[in-house]
C-alpha cells in the first residue's frame, strides 16, 4: 500500500506496503517516496519538472488525478480465493475477539504464518498458492489488521499478539495440535518467536523468521514516525493505493500487490476516500517491546530455526555468533526488498519446504526412517 519502501527495507516492518521495518539501512532524503501525484498512468508523458503538484504527504491531501481505465486494469485487486481454499473466522471463546484466517492445502504440517506491522495474511497468498501442494498454510489476520475485529485493535503489545495466537491455534485445533512451522515477516516475525519461545505448543517442529533482525530493528525506530507522516494518506480508490506501493517501491510484485493491498486499506466516508486499515502511528509505544531481546529469543527457541534475509549486513552481534555456533540456518534472499514473501513468493515458498524436507517434518511430526510411528516433541 502506500509505501515508504525503500526507506524502511529494515527488519521492522510495519506497514504493508509502508514497511516499518527494514533491514539495515538508515532513511535518507534520497530515499522519500515520489508523492502520489507524481506517479504516471502507463504510457502516459511526463510533466514539466517545473510544473507544481499538490503535495500527498499532507493530511487533507487526496490524489486529485483520476486513473486511466488503462491503469485501474493493470492494477485492479485480485480475490483470495485463487491462492488460498478457505477463509474462516476464528472466535476466540469468552472474548469479543474474532480473528480471520486464510487456509490452503491438505496435507502435511501446517505453515502458520504471521504478517508484519501494515500488511495482512494475504501478504502470504502467492507462496501459499505454491505451499499449499505440500502442506496445509494457515495465515492469519493479527489484531488490528485485515478483517480481524477485537474488543481493542489498538493493542498490538507483543505480550497481547503473541496471546492472540496462541489463542488461534488452541482454537482451531484443540489438543489435538498438528505438527506446526511457524513463520513470520517482520513484526510478525517477533510474534512467531515469542510464541516458539512460551513452549506452549509440544508439536512446534519449526520457526522461520522474515527479515527481522533485532539490532537494525531497534536502530530504525527513530525514523519510524516520520517515515509514517511522509506517507500518502488518502487514495481515490484501491487502485491507485496497489499502484502506489509497487511504484513507490515497498512491493515489487504487482500481482502480490493486487491481493496484499486492499485489505490493509478501510474507506473514509467523511473524506470519500480509502485510507489505512491500522494506524500504526497510533501504536508507538509498543515498538520497542516487539524487537527488544529478540536475537536472545530466538536464539533460545528449542525448535529448528531459519532466518530469511534480504541482505547481508543485518545481523546483529548475538545473531553472528549464534550462525557461526550452528544455531540456526540463514539464507539470503537476493533481489528483492523487506517482503520476501511478496517480491519473490516462488522462492520464498521453496525456502519453506526445503525447510520441511530438511527437517523431515510430517503432519504429526519429525518422521523418524524406520520407525512406524513419528516422534513428537
């Protein structure tokens, strides 16, 4: 969606299409999003440099350029139902709390996966499309994003995101757990090794964390408000908004974009226009809980563990020297920007099942050759 892409490619993702995290680098002037206005219709001339344009930074500004049917096809939402099998509400007894789920696949672990800050589980759909041949996915809707609705979606501490899905999945499935590999994106990625790290679930087999890394994510903090106010706010319709986060760099992907963005967008009756669905700049006092002691976390989880990059100059001081021990496989994942899962889901999708192949998980857990039954944890 709107974008702040390349500023924030950091491990800090949050927003979708605004990406709250990047990986290592430190924004720059250079890196500021072109504001909406300046975008142009395909085929369309360029303007004179010396002709003004109403800023879209601003609060009240709303694109003021209609989309060419030309444009408005190249960039027309796609329905999740092409990538993944099922969608169902998740209620969460003796709460107000109804979480959303995309499904897909029967057979094989379950790949639960958690977006980051912005995004939604749709931020998932094209590697699900691809997964799903091998293994059940299950992405869900965190708090405050998507069509998940609670009693408070304002609250996205980590302590309540990561009681939100391990929530889910007791929901979903009782105790009659299903062998899990949870993987996560950015401030997803958080979740997913908090929850690996509460030992609550005896059949988490696996933990895939997506561009997030701890020391980069805590040193990009201090951009983030800005970041956010630099970001076009309003879009005349969805869109221009898909057009928006694939021109201004946070996606790479239009067709990811297509089915990633909408639902990270809610419309503004008062203003005629769409808007984000989360307001992440309302959320800023729980930041620093998502990345705080995370490398320690991770490195302290009792489950196979993989780490996707999206450069090579992320890791922080206790990651290297847990790589270099041998805890845990890293994998850099060229050409493309902080959405792994978006930029390149074909790959993205290849690095999970190797994973699952690797570790010789199965729809019960780690299969053991030779032995009739599977071993659980």
């Amino acid at each position: 969606m709107p974008s702040f892409a390349s500023p924030l490619d950091t491990p800090f993702s949050i927003l979708p299409q605004t990406v709250l995290l990047l990986p290592a680098q430190a924004p720059t002037a250079s890196m500021e999003p072109a504001p909406l206005s300046s975008l142009q219709e395909d085929g369309e001339p360029e303007e004179s440099p010396s002709s003004p344009s109403p800023s879209a930074f601003s609060a009240d500004a709303v694109p003021p350029r209609p989309a060419t049917h030309r444009s408005l096809h190249k960039y027309e939402p796609l329905d999740w139902s092409a990538y993944f099998d099922e969608e169902r509400p998740v209620v969460i007894p003796d709460t107000e709390d109804v979480f959303n789920v995309y499904m897909a696949g029967s057979e094989g672990p379950v790949v639960f996966c958690l977006h980051g800050g912005g995004y939604s589980g749709l931020s998932f759909a094209l590697a699900a499309n691809r997964i799903k041949e091998k293994s059940h996915v299950v992405a869900m809707d965190l708090r405050g994003h998507g069509k998940s609705t609670t009693s408070d979606d304002l609250d996205l501490s980590i302590e309540t995101l990561t009681n939100d899905v391990i929530s889910v999945i007791r929901t979903m499935y009782g105790d009659s757990t299903p062998a899990i590999i949870l993987v996560g994106h950015s401030m997803g990625g958080s979740v997913a090794v908090h929850v690996a790290a509460r030992k609550v679930f005896r059949n988490l087999h696996g933990l895939v964390v997506v561009d997030v890394v701890e020391g980069t994510a805590m040193a990009s903090l201090v951009h983030m408000q800005k970041i956010l106010a630099n970001r076009a706010h309003h879009f005349p319709n969805i869109e221009k908004a898909i057009e928006w986060s694939v021109k201004g760099g946070s996606l790479r992907n239009i067709e990811s974009a297509r089915i990633s963005v909408p639902p990270t967008l809610k419309y503004d009756e008062s203003r005629e226009c769409y808007t984000y669905r989360t307001p992440l700049e309302k959320t800023e006092k729980y930041w620093k809980g998502w990345y705080e002691g995370l490398s320690d976390k991770f490195l302290s989880c009792p489950v196979q563990k993989i780490l996707l990059l999206a450069g090579t100059d992320r890791l922080d001081r206790a990651l290297t020297i847990g790589q270099m021990q041998g805890k845990f496989q890293m994998v850099v994942v060229r050409h493309t920007g902080h959405a792994i899962q978006e930029d390149v889901p074909e790959e993205f999708a290849s690095h999970i099942l190797t994973f699952i192949s690797r570790n010789k998980i199965g729809p019960n857990g780690v299969e053991i050759p030779g032995l009739a039954k599977t071993w659980q944890h």
